[in-house]
C-alpha cells in the first residue's frame, strides 16, 4: 500500500500590489521561492493584473501558483508579506507617513488574523519599524513571528557601496547598518570587515568613522531613498529583493542573520520597540537577536534612534 505524503505548502501572500509588492512577487518568480503566492490589494484589478502579467512568464521560470485573491487566502499562508500603504513623496521622511498607515494596518491585519492565519507576518510598509510593532500588538502573534524588513535594504546597500569602493564582491562584505529604518539608523563600523579582515586595516586608519570617504559612504546610504524617489519617485527593486531574502530565510529554515526590525526585551539595554538589529531567521521568524559589542558611540546611537520611533509610535496612539 502506498503511504501518504503531504508536502509543505510554502504558501505565500502578499498584501499590497504595487511598486514594492509587486517586485517581490516578480523576484519570487524568478528565484522559485515559494509554492503559492496570492496576490491582495484593495485594487483588485491591479492585483489581477499583476498576477497575469507574472503568470505569462510561467514557461520560463520555476512553477508556481500564482492569482489575485482575498484575505481568506491567508489561512493557510506559511508567510503574510505587507507592503500595503503610502509611501514617501519628494521630501517626505518615513515617519511622516506613520498615522496613515497606522489606520490602514490596524484594518489589514485585522482581515488577515480573522482568515485563521497562524503563521508569520513580514512588514515592509513604512515606517516599517513601527507598524511591525503595531502589526505584532492588533494581530496577537508572538513576538518572533512579526518581523519587520528593519535594515535589511540600508546594510544591502552599505554593502554595495563598500564593495564598489574597495572593489570586493559585496558577498564577502560585512557591515551592518542598524537602529531605525530611517534617518537615525547608523553604521556599525566596529564590526565591519571584508573576508575577516577589519575594514580599518583596508585604508590604514584607526577611527574609520572619521575617514571622509567612509562617512561618505555611510551618508549616502542612509540618504539613498531620497536620491532615488527624486529620480525615479519611488524605490522598489532593492526592498524586493530583501524581502525575498528574508522570505528564502524563514520557507527554507536557514538560520540567516539577517538585520531586520525585531521587538527589543532587554537586548542592548532597551526594550518594547521594534528596531533593526542583526538576528537568526528561521521558520519560526526570529530565533535570536545577535548581540553586539557595540562602542559606547553606537550604543549611544541605538539608544538615541529607538528613543525617536518611541516618541513617534506614543504619538501615533501605540
Ligand atoms: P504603491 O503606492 O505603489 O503601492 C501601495 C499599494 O497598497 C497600492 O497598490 C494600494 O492599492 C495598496 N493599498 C493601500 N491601502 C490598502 C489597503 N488598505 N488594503 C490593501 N491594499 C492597500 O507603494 P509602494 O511603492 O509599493 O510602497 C509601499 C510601501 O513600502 C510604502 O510604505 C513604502 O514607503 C514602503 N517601502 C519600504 C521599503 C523598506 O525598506 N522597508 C522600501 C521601499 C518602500
């Protein structure tokens, strides 16, 4: 007699289908991440569209199940993805955008949790490291399995340009960028190095952060949004690309460390805000938060950016 097997659904969906949740659905196609993903926006038409366009490109990609759908659709999602909501104009920070899109969340995970969901839900909406937290408080879930995309995009992009200054593939650069998603995150110099190697050996220097051309570097990575949007008016390749990342993380149970937005209980002395830090992913969403020893400087700015999402988020009614 045959024995049953019951494969694991690596369903997916995302909520918000526009420049940032649509390039995500793209880029799981193309890396063949998932099993199902469902598309959901209050567009439904733009949702339909997209899965279309996407589902058109099938032949040549990894199969995948892929349609415009409704909250219902979350039930049995391994991983819920939000990129629903505003998003910054010319000039605007992300924290500009938070009582917006703190209404708009507090509806959406309402509508995903009385699916029956019980999996993971990632945030990618701005400003992400607060509507994590508020997705975490209106939806009930553990801690652990509310992750928000944190700094993920700011240390992929400080990466970049490291390497693109040093002239090393950007894999075997190691420098993370944490605290807020925003205009307080800040570079973890300390523990930057390229193959092992401490980045201060690379340029000769015993206070890199005080090198022109590194803090340079670090400017305009924490300014890269605003370049773009001025350009082009939005951002969206980068961000998708990391949200895959993170999702490949958790279906495949890699135990990454990742630099995502995580609630804070106690690490680095701080605790009950959701901030970037660097942590082991896994299919239980955050395993650990990976405690550095940081500088007194970069404590200090730790401190300084979660003092700031905390007034921001008491001021949105948190
Ligand atoms: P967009 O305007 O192109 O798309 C937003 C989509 O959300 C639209 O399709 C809209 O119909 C949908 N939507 C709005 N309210 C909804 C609701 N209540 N229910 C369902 N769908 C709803 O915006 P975008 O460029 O895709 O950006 C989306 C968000 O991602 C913004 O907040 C932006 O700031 C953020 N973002 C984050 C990062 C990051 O690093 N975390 C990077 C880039 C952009």
């Amino acid at each position: 007699m045959k024995t049953q097997f019951t494969p694991k659904t690596r369903k997916v969906a995302v909520i918000g289908t526009g420049f940032v949740g649509s390039s995500y659905a793209f880029s799981m196609v193309n890396q063949g991440i998932a099993n199902e993903l469902v598309l959901i926006d209050m567009n439904k038409e733009k949702a339909e569209g997209e899965a279309r366009d996407i589902n058109h490109g099938m032949p040549f990609a990894t199969p995948m199940k892929i349609w415009a759908g409704d909250y219902k659709d979350c039930a049995d999602a391994d991983l819920v993805v939000i990129t629903a909501g505003a998003n910054q104009a010319p000039g605007e920070t992300r924290l500009d955008l938070v009582e917006k899109n703190v209404k708009i969340f507090e509806c959406i995970v309402k509508d995903i949790m009385n699916s029956g969901f019980d999996g993971i839900i990632l945030v990618a909406t701005n400003p992400v490291d607060i509507l994590a937290h508020v997705t975490q408080k209106v939806s009930g879930l553990p801690n652990e399995r509310v992750i928000g995309s944190g700094t993920i995009l700011d240390t992929a992009r400080f990466r970049y340009l490291l390497s693109d200054y040093f002239e090393v593939d950007s894999r075997n650069v190691h420098a993370y960028i944490m605290g807020e998603h925003g205009d307080t995150e800040f570079p973890v110099w300390s523990h930057a190095q390229i193959g092992g190697v401490k980045l201060e050996h690379f340029i000769n220097t015993a206070a890199i952060e005080k090198e022109p051309d590194m803090q340079h570097l670090f400017e305009q990575t924490r300014d890269a949004a605003y370049h773009i949007i001025n350009r082009k008016g939005a951002t969206y390749y980068g961000i998708a690309m990391g949200l895959v990342r993170i999702t490949k993380a958790i279906l495949d149970d890699e135990n990454s460390i990742l630099t995502v937005s995580a609630l804070l209980e106690g690490q680095y002395g701080i605790s009950d805000v959701y901030i970037g830090v660097p942590a082991i992913i896994n299919k239980n969403g955050v395993r650990q938060i990976i405690e550095l020893n940081l500088t007194p400087h970069e404590q200090q700015q730790l401190e300084h950016s979660a003092s700031i999402l905390k007034q921001t988020r008491d001021r949105a009614f948190v």
